[in-house]
C-alpha cells in the first residue's frame, strides 16, 4: 500500500480533475517508454519495457507438444508472471502470490480470449505442425522488476515486444507414423520461422479516480482508485478482452465510453509501442 497524507490524496485527486497530474501529464496520455529485445539469450524471445519506473521483462520458451483433444487445430500458450518481492514491498509473501496470480489472469484473459479460444489476440492455430498430433507449447514468462503502477499495460507491451522477438525452430515432417501414431519430426538448428504478432494487442488500463479516469496510473494514483477497466485492442480496432478491478460498480454508459476512449488510446500506444520494436530490433541486430 503507498502511504498518503490527506493532502497528498486531494492534491493528486485535484490534479486529475483538472487534467494536469501530478507530474505534468494529461489524464489520457501516457509516461515514457522504452523496449530492448533479446535480453534472455537462452529464451525463444525475449524483451524489457521501461515505463516510467516501472520495468518488466518478459520471456518465450518454446517445446513441441500435443494439441488438447478439445482443440486440435490449435498450439498451446501459457502464461506465468512472477512479482519479485525486491520490486515492490507489497510483493512479499502472499502479496506477490496473489498479484502473480490476478495478474497471470488477467494476461491469459486479455490476450488468449475465452476458454474457446474466441477473441485470442494470438493466432494459436498457427502454432500446430500436425493436427491433432504435435504443436508448439509457448511459455510466457513475465517478471516485474520494479513497480511505479500500471502493472498489466507494461506487462502486456512486454509480452508483445517479446513475441516479435521469438523466432520458431522450422519443423520437417516425416512421412508415416511411429509406433505410437505420433509423426517423427525433424528440428531445425538453423532455420526459424518469426512468429506473426499482427493480431497481438496491446491493454489500456482506464483508472477512475473521483469522476475522471485516467491512463497509465502512477502506484499514487492507484491507491486512490475507485474502479479500472482494461481493455485488449488489437492494431485493427478488435476488442480482444475486458477486465474490471475495483469495489466500486460503474454503470454500463460508463463502460462502453471507457472502451471508445481505450480504442482511441490504443491506435497511439501501439503506433509508440512498434516504433520502439523495430528501432530494439535494428540495434540487437547491429550489435
């Protein structure tokens, strides 16, 4: 919890209800960022955001698996976030845990869609080699190293930084089966098919505070807020998930002007978010 003095939460509170907070942004822009790619050698692909002070990495590993009988036409992906406890104190014990958890979630949510696989920002069935046989299993691993706020955003820009970054070994199919029904297969060392991120997209989180809400929320600012909503919106406009955190209720006029702001919003971040990928991408190659 960040402890405010009365004065400090009516001057935050104040600032945002005259569009100018307390580091001298407006309610609907965001700090600034930005993105390294290949900070994990070992992983698939990997990539750190910086926002404001907040910082994250996040990593893929990818195995070759089996497609769940429920959905054989698709891969699968997992999603893990693990909070350090040197990041923030609230990260210590059970705090971490269950952060980990909400935010693991929510991630899963905002990106993957339902349990059916509708509304997914990633093309899961672009990960199979054989149907119904063997897919690529992607292990999404994100790590926050320090927290000033907007957690999930960062997390999110991370993980989409990171999948640009992932190249898939190229997979040879032999012709027949084994014994047991499964193809053999034939990895590549060499050759790498870069995996297509065009329908990732990245999350705007909307925080209310008193009757305003704002982007990008400063840990203060988190702590005086009523109710946040975020939405995934894909670089074609696709709401692709919705989260709502908070006690507080907000009616459904109030939602659906907070999901029109965060598409407008989110035409912005992701134009920011790609500049900042392909100008980590070009510096990884040159150096």
């Amino acid at each position: 919890m960040v402890g405010l003095s009365v004065g400090e939460k009516h001057f935050i509170q104040g600032g945002i209800a005259q569009d100018l907070r307390t580091d001298g942004r407006r309610r609907l822009t965001y700090r600034p960022f930005n993105v390294e790619t290949g900070v994990i050698p070992q992983a698939n692909g990997s990539a750190r955001v910086r926002l404001g002070g907040t910082d994250v990495i996040a990593s893929v590993k990818a195995e070759l698996g089996k497609p769940s009988p429920s959905q054989p036409d698709k891969g699968k992906v997992n999603i893990y976030v693990d909070c350090s406890p040197t990041a923030a104190p609230m990260f210590e014990g059970r705090g971490g845990e269950e952060l980990s958890t909400e935010l693991s979630g929510a991630l899963q949510h905002c990106l993957l869609g339902g349990k059916s696989g509708a509304g997914a920002g990633i093309d899961l069935s672009s990960l199979v080699v054989v149907e119904g046989k063997v897919c690529w299993d992607l292990y999404i691993d994100g790590l926050v190293v320090s927290s000033d706020g907007n957690l999930l955003d960062a997390l999110g820009a991370a993980i989409k930084a990171a999948l640009t970054n992932t190249g898939i070994p190229k997979v040879e199919v032999a012709v027949g089966a084994s014994g047991d029904g499964l193809p053999e297969v034939d990895i590549s060392d060499d050759e790498y098919l870069q995996f297509d991120t065009s329908g990732v997209p990245v999350i705007v989180t909307l925080t209310k505070v008193g009757r305003h809400y704002i982007v990008d929320a400063t840990l203060e600012e988190e702590s005086q807020m009523s109710s946040a909503v975020s939405v995934s919106v894909s670089g074609q406009g696709r709401i692709c998930g919705l989260i709502k955190r908070g006690g507080a209720g907000l009616d459904p006029s109030v939602i659906l002007d907070m999901i029109s702001v965060a598409k407008h919003v989110s035409e912005q971040l992701m134009n920011k978010l790609d500049s900042e990928i392909s100008a980590a991408e070009a510096f990884e190659e040159e150096s």
